[in-house]
C-alpha cells in the first residue's frame, strides 16, 4: 500500500508542475501537450522537478519543442512540426527565461531522444 501512495502522490505534485510547463508552452506555442507525471529512480517514483528546461528533438512524425526537469524527463511537447518551427518556438522559450537543456538526450515515454537544436 506504500508504494501506491508513493506513486499516487508522486502523480498529484508532477502532474501540477507539468501543466504549469504546458501552460508555458501554450502560451509560446499555441498547443501544448502535458507527457509525463513521474520518473522512476531506482525502483520508486518521484514526481517530474520543478525546473524548466527546453530542447528540440525529432519525433516519428516531425520536430517537437519540449520542456524537460533537470533529469532530462519531458514534462511537455508541442505538436510535431518542422524544423525550423520547432527551432522557433525554443528559442522563444529561451527568451522568455527557460533555460537551454545542457545534456545530449532527454527522456520522453520510455525512450532517449538526442537533442537536435544545436545541430
């Protein structure tokens, strides 16, 4: 029973602070789409962190913008576009004070993703 309680608080504290990354990306884009609540650390779960950091990287489907915690885990999207869009919509979330994300791959789903921004 802890370790539901674990998880379901985990899901309630992560699920504020990714909408509150979605309304950022709403607010810049236009769409924003919440994509994870929690991460799994050793075999507990922790809600995503609180800090923002923006990245690009390549989809099945196109370019998406996210913001990511300091581990790397996405917190939200923006819909699959071009490059160049994509390229757009993180630099205007750098100028709005999200910081770049400094390492070469993010997480999303269950999947590494490299970051493509600077290529």
């Amino acid at each position: 029973m802890k370790a539901f309680v674990q998880y379901f608080q985990a899901v309630q504290q992560g699920k504020i602070r990714a909408s509150k990354s979605q309304m950022k990306l709403f607010e810049i884009a236009g769409f924003g789409m919440l994509t994870l609540t929690t991460k799994k650390i050793d075999g507990k779960f922790y809600p995503v962190g609180d800090e923002d950091f923006t990245a690009v990287i390549q989809s099945e489907d196109g370019f998406v913008t996210v913001i990511v915690d300091k581990d790397g885990y996405t917190k939200a999207q923006s819909k699959a576009v071009e490059k160049e869009e994509a390229i757009q919509i993180f630099k205007k979330l750098i100028e709005s004070g999200v910081s770049e994300y400094p390492k070469p791959a993010i997480k999303i789903w269950t999947e590494d993703r490299p970051t493509i921004q600077n290529n």
